[in-house]
C-alpha cells in the first residue's frame, strides 16, 4: 500500500495487469462555503452537496441554439441553513451512508451512497 501526502500530483508508475483496481481515500472534512448571493453549499473533502429535489424537465428550441431543456424544482426548495451550521459544521451536519458501491454504480442521484443531514430553514421570500 502505498501512501502519499496531500497538495501534489502523484504519478503511478507501473505494468497494469486486467482487474487492478485503485483505491484513493481523500481527507472528508465537513465545511461550508459562500457563493454567489449570499447562497452557501455543504463541503465534504472534495464534493459539494446539495439539497436533493425533484426535477421537471422541459424541452425548448431556440433557433441560433437548437434544443435545450430548463429544469425547474417541483417541490419546496428555498431552504437555508441554520447560522449553527455555517459556525460548527462538524458538530451539527450528520453524514448517513444510504447505499453501498457496487461494480454497476452509476453516478446520479438515485444512487447516491450518502447523504447530509443538515438543519435548515424553509424562506418563504426566497422566489424564483
């Protein structure tokens, strides 16, 4: 097992035989980060979480672009999180693994092995 410290590229030199596998286990530390308006997301080491909604997709055609699709929320989304969060994320978000990684994972949402619970509250002005 070979093990490196962070904040550099690392290079694997070697003669790769059919089934090698990879295992990269990266720092996980809970964080928060502004974004634009004031808006802020979860950070888990190197992915950034969001609140899972429900999706309406519809089709459009602009003449210059061609087709594209607007997907718009079809529940409550303008959530928040609590000022506790944004101060101590580590003691008040809770990281649930929901399902495990198989060999047929496929990245989307229906299969996303974890979850962050995360205390927050509903803004009623907060439109569209």
């Amino acid at each position: 097992m070979q093990t490196e410290k962070g904040g550099q590229i690392i290079t694997l030199a070697r003669t790769w035989k059919n089934n090698d596998k990879i295992t990269v286990k990266l720092p996980m530390e809970l964080s928060t980060s502004n974004w634009g308006k004031n808006s802020r997301t979860v950070e888990r080491g190197p992915l950034i979480y969001a609140l899972r909604l429900e999706e309406q997709w519809e089709k459009d055609h602009q003449e210059v672009e061609g087709d594209y699709y607007s997907i718009f929320p079809k529940g409550k989304w303008n959530y928040g999180l609590l000022d506790e969060v944004i101060k101590r994320p580590d003691s008040t978000l809770k990281v649930k693994r929901v399902k495990e990684i198989g060999s047929d994972f496929v990245w989307n949402l229906n299969h996303a092995p974890i979850e962050i619970i995360a205390p927050a509250k509903q803004i009623p002005g907060w439109n569209l």
